[in-house]
C-alpha cells in the first residue's frame, strides 16, 4: 500500500509572501537613509552613490529571495494539489490522469515534466503553464547557485507574483484541507 504524504502546513502563502518582501524593501531603504540611527556609523567613509550601490544590491538579492520563495509555493501549491488528488480519488480527467500517474509513481513526479504536462492536456491553459515552465527555469537557476550564465529570460520578483497569482486564479487548486 502506497505511504501517504504527510502535509506540514508550513508551505508558504504568497500573499504572506508580498507582505514580507514590501515590508524588507521598506526596511532596508529606511536603514540605508540617512535618518537611520546607524547610518552615520554603518556608512562612515561611504559616498552617497556607494551607500545607494549597496542598497539597490541588497534590494536586487531581495527581489531573487522572494521570487525563489514564490515559485517553491507555487510548486508546493501543484504537489499539494496532485496528492489531494489521488487521496480523496476525485473523479474529474485531471484527477483521474494524477491517479493513473500516482499508481506508478507515488510522491515521486515531475512538476514540470508529468503535474503540468496533465494540467496542459486537460485545460486550455497551455499559454500559462508554458509562462510557468519558463519561469521554473530561471527558479532552478536561483535554486542551484547561479553560477552559469542563463540563457533564458531572467524575471524580476513583481512579473513572478504576477504570474503566480495569475496561476492561482486559474488553476482549481486542491489545498491541504480539501
């Protein structure tokens, strides 16, 4: 008998998400100005164009944190839903193709390869998920270091939560409680 994923309820929410990157890049530009009570002592020495160098870094490592986190809840979102799937044995095309894929498989899919690949054939949402394959390529650059030059479109982390919530909207998304 199959063992059955146990959820952690931990994965993230993207609205959550949202809340923490405006509320870093607030924080950050606020410690990078020069009302910040350190800023005299932090950025002795400094030119204001080196002072705004750094900050702009620091927001720019932000930006790939958060679209990183992003997509892994997007992925949790579709793993989620995959199971949820197979568990409750729903009895809709996309279920019933996760349940056929489940038995061989179990736990152990492909996102991009087998989940989507299911989603594309049973909904017209295949402009989307191609977005979405583009979009886990450049995670799986942040993901493993970036240390190769990419050849693919890079995206900032306000197309990601775009994208994201857009597929959210889009997708009937079984959660953990379902």
């Amino acid at each position: 008998m199959p063992s059955r994923v146990t959820f952690s309820k931990e994965h993230p929410d993207i609205q959550e998400l949202a809340l923490y990157y405006n509320d870093v890049g607030k924080s950050l530009r606020l410690y990078f100005g020069p009302h910040s009570p350190s800023y005299q002592l932090r950025f002795e020495g400094y030119s204001r164009v080196q002072v705004e160098t750094e900050l702009n870094e620091r927001l720019a490592e932000l930006e790939m944190g958060c679209a990183l986190a992003v997509l892994s809840a997007i992925e949790g979102a579709f793993r989620i839903d995959y199971l949820q799937r197979c568990y409750l044995r729903k009895r809709d095309l996309v279920s019933k193709a996760f349940q056929a894929l489940h038995r061989e498989r179990e736990a152990r899919v492909s996102l991009e390869d087998e989940i989507l690949e299911i989603w594309k054939q049973h909904t017209g949402a295949s402009a989307l998920i191609g977005n979405l394959r583009g979009a886990f390529k450049f995670r799986h650059w942040l993901a493993h270091g970036r240390y190769w030059v990419p050849r693919f479109p890079t995206y900032d982390y306000l197309t990601i939560y775009s994208l994201a919530d857009n597929v959210l909207r889009s997708f009937p998304l079984l959660g953990p409680d379902a």
